[in-house]
C-alpha cells in the first residue's frame, strides 16, 4: 500500500478515521501509522479484531516466529571481493522469497538472500553499487563506521533512492581506513526498522587486521558471525508492528545453532557483528573467552580479553577464540535486560562448536595492534549536549526535546576541530548512540573515567546514565547523521543532523538542499509516514 504514490498526506490522514470501520488496504497502512510499534498488546489485538483472520491466525501476541531447522553445518554468506581496487556489483533489492534456517519466508534481500553478501575490500578501494529499487518504496544505502565522504553519491543517508529508481553509488575508501569489520544496510528514515529487519544488511571486512598479527596467526580461519534475528508470520518476515521484545528466531548468517567444527587449539579470527534492527545480544562462549583485535573496526591499542561480550544492534568485535580441549561447545546469548522499561531477552544458544584432533602448538595473543585515542589531550573547541528522552507507548523518541526533522541542521561543527559531546539518557532503558563518518573516543560513562582501547562508532547510553565522547571531525566536509541505533527509536525521531563545514557556522547550502529533497521524499505518500514528522 506504500507503492506508487497514489495517497496524499490528507488522504491518509483521512483514513485513519475510518480505521474502526475498516481495516484493511490503504486504511490499514494508515491506522498502522497512527497506532504504531507495540510493547502494546491493545494494538494487535484490536488489529486482529478489526482484520480478518489471515494477518493474526495461529499466532500469540500478534508476533510469531517459525519452526527452523537446527544443526546444519556453519556456513557464511557470499564473499564478493574487490579487484584491481574495485568492487562493483548490482543490488537489486527486491521483495522475494529466502531460505532461512532451512525454511523459506519471504523478505527483502540485495542480492537474493537474507544475509546481504559480505563485501570484502582493501583501504584505497572503491566501492560501486547499482542499486535498483523494485521494493515499491524508498531506500538508500549506508556504509555503517566507515570513515568516508557522506556527501553526493557516497555514504549519503539523506539521499533517498525511490521506488523504481536506478542509482549509482560510489565510496572511496581512504587508504587509511582502519582493517576490521563494518557492515552495510538500508537507511531510509522511517523505514530503517523494517527493511534491515526483512533482511536488507551484510557485512563489509576491510582486509589488513591479520597483517597486523604475529606471523603465526596471519593464516588464522577466518569467519563471518552476522546476528540477525527475525519473526515471520504467514510465510513472510514481519514488518507491521515490528514488536522487539517478542519471540524471535536469532541466526548467525541465517542459520538456527549452526555447527562449526574446528581443530583443537586452533586460533580462529571470528567477526561479531550484530545486523539485527533492534535486538542486543550479550554474547557468551562456553570454553574459551574472546580476545578482542577490534572494536567497530579500530584495532585496538592493548588487546583484551573478556568472558562476555554486549552487542547493541550495529556492534561488531572482531575477536580471537580457540579452544585448548577437544568437546562440544556453545555460543550463547545470555539473558539481557535493556533497562527497567527497556526489553527483556532470554538466553539462546546461537551455535554449536565441536573441537576435535590433535591440538595445534600454543601462539601467544599479541598485546596492541593499533594506536591507542588520546583525545582526552585535545584541545576541545566545543561542549554539545544532547539528551535522548521518549515517549515509548506513544512510539515517540527526542535528542534534545525533539524528533528529527529534515528541515533542521542540528548541529554545524567546523572541520579539523575536536568535540566533546555530553550524551545524557533521560529513559528507563539504553540506547545505543551511533555516529556515522567520524569514530569517537568514549571519555567517561556515568561520571566515571573510561579507559578507552581505541576509537568506537557506537556506544551504549545507560538507563538514566550520561556518556561523554570526543570526536575528531578529520577531513570529510558534509552533513550526517547521529542516532540511536534501536531502528524502531531512529524511525521514531531519535536521529539529529550534523553539518561539518570550514567556517562550523552555518549549514552548507548543499545540506539545505539535501535536506529539501529528503523532506520531500517523506512527504510524498509512498513513503511510510511511521517516520517522525515535526
Ligand atoms: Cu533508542
């Protein structure tokens, strides 16, 4: 019902009157737009009562997930890997019908599965998609931390890609981006919730992190672990009322406890990244503890090693594991809770790890592989401070008091010049903020000073608690944005633009412009009004 523009605003507007009355078609489209994301069971159930049958049969709560097949061997999606610099490939993203955990559900996909191929590049690379729309709405595409230009046909979210549109998108990638892990995915405001979570997000690894091992680890497997949960209902992903603290199916590279078979004592490189559009995952490994390279992509100063690790949607650690017995072994998510009226995720095993044969000589861990931030001796030439605060029953979410609006620069920062940022969660539950373009240096969490191991790209906001960061705003002219990374938060308004400028006073006139044209694409009817409007 969001294809083809053929709804004004006033029509919808006019029919979200009508939606006692009737509750399908366009009117179902509209009443969704007024009623929202639940946490709220009066919503399904009054959609149940008003629909036929077939959106609401055979499930609880309005949300289901499906029967997978468990235990198949640990797989990781298509690598398409760049050449001669250049990475070029088509995404025609489309609705169509996938295999997940051995089980066909209809979703969105790039390339034609659930899991978008995994990119793989080197620094100084370009990437080049063709990406054609046949989704019957807007898209675009956003290069998640990579430290590149945001402006023109580059890693630009204010531009939006339309329903039927062929667009070229081209990213330069500097020679000097750090090696690591990234990730790609659809970033259309108001609709970033439900098109990563049918599927519309892969990874991106950015070679160069083993040349920075000891020798005897450059050769290491290395293996992509993309979290991605879903719920499906009727066949298809669900993507109405998209509810985050409901029964889920997680996967790891679209499969349910996968089995990954590995020598004992064998040093494995694992890429954590968590793809999912809203869920956390606080991530456990039964016989062995993750020695992590990297955070968000930036290898880290002093290499450490933890027994958990916590990845809000977005995270991604690049880690070394490896098991000194032979057995069975788990990869776990254990139980986790958001914040006192966040949501509430039980524990699941993600995968299973059989260790067998004779055990490979003992390598030491290497102690630091990148440099380690030192922007707490910046000169700071500015103290901003933003407050993320909500309105969760009524779908509402504010920085600063506000939803975004793409009419409004939030904030003009001059180029060259070092921030802190005061982030303060005024919210019973966490949010993890996410800027894009230029990593940051977290400086302390809730007044306490935090030791950081490198620069990060995402941070988590505790439940009524106050982060401060500094941002070096490097080299890319141009405006982006800053979020949470809860989706269905973004698509409500937690989302501000910054504009990074020579002089950092006024908005460029390319932003203004940027800005008009996203203001128009929210406006027009084929575009899912869920997005926070002013
Ligand atoms: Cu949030």
């Amino acid at each position: 019902m969001r294809n083809g523009g053929l709804w004004s605003d006033r029509a919808l507007a006019h029919a979200r009157y009508l939606f006692p009355i009737e509750a399908r078609g366009v009117v179902s489209q509209a009443w969704t737009d007024v009623l929202t994301k639940p946490r709220r069971l009066t919503v399904v159930l009054l959609a149940c009562g008003a629909a036929t049958a077939s959106g609401c049969g055979g499930t609880t709560q309005g949300v289901a997930t499906f029967p997978p097949q468990h235990g198949p061997a640990f797989e990781q999606p298509v690598v398409l890997r760049s050449r001669g610099g250049l990475l070029r490939t088509t995404f025609t993203v489309q609705e169509r019908r996938f295999t997940v955990a051995g089980v066909q559900v209809r979703g969105k996909s790039y390339q034609g599965d659930f899991i978008g191929p995994t990119l793989r590049v080197r620094p100084g690379d370009t990437i080049e998609i063709r990406l054609v729309n046949r989704l019957g709405e807007p898209t675009n595409l956003h290069e998640h931390g990579f430290h590149v230009s945001p402006i023109g046909i580059s890693d630009n979210v204010l531009r939006t890609m339309p329903a039927g549109s062929d667009s070229a998108v081209r990213v330069r990638i500097p020679r000097n981006l750090s090696p690591g892990t990234y990730w790609y995915d659809a970033h259309q405001h108001g609709l970033v919730e439900e098109q990563i979570f049918s599927g519309l997000a892969g990874v991106i690894i950015v070679d160069g992190l083993t040349q920075r091992l000891p020798p005897a680890l450059r050769h290491v497997p290395d293996r992509v672990v993309a979290l991605k949960d879903l719920q499906v209902r009727d066949g298809a992903i669900v993507t109405e009322n998209i509810d985050s603290d409901a029964p889920t199916t997680r996967t790891v590279n679209g499969l349910v406890d996968p089995v990954l078979r590995v020598r004992t004592n064998q040093t494995q490189l694992l890429r954590l990244a968590n793809i999912s559009a809203d869920i956390f995952y606080r991530l456990r490994l039964d016989g062995a503890r993750f020695t992590v390279l990297a955070e968000d992509a930036n290898p880290v100063g002093r290499v450490w090693a933890a027994d958990e690790l916590i990845l809000p949607p977005g995270k991604r650690y690049d880690v070394l594991v490896r098991w000194p017995r032979p057995g069975t072994y788990r990869l776990r998510t254990l139980r986790y809770r958001t914040g006192p009226s966040g949501d509430n995720y039980p524990e699941r095993r993600l995968a299973t790890v059989r260790v067998a044969g004779t055990p490979v000589a003992g390598v030491s861990w290497p102690r630091s592989i990148g440099p380690l931030p030192q922007l707490q001796r910046e000169r700071i030439r500015r103290v901003r401070h933003l407050t993320f605060s909500e309105n969760d029953p009524k779908e509402r979410y504010f920085i600063n008091g506000r939803r975004f609006d793409a009419t409004r620069v939030n904030e003009v920062v001059k180029l060259g010049s070092t921030e802190e940022w005061v982030i303060r969660n005024a919210t019973g539950e966490q949010h993890p903020f996410h800027l894009h373009v230029d990593d940051f240096q977290v400086i302390s969490i809730n007044g306490k000073p935090y030791r950081a191991r490198s620069l990060r790209d995402t941070v988590i906001l505790p439940a009524h608690g106050v982060v401060r960061i500094r941002i070096r705003f490097r080299d890319f002219l141009g405006a982006t944005v800053y979020h949470c990374h809860i989706t269905a938060h973004e698509d409500g308004g937690m989302m501000g633009i910054v504009d990074v400028t020579r002089a950092g006073r006024r908005p460029s006139g390319r932003t203004l412009r940027d800005l008009r044209n996203m203001r128009k694409a929210m406006t027009t009817a084929d575009h899912r009004s869920h997005a926070a409007m002013p």
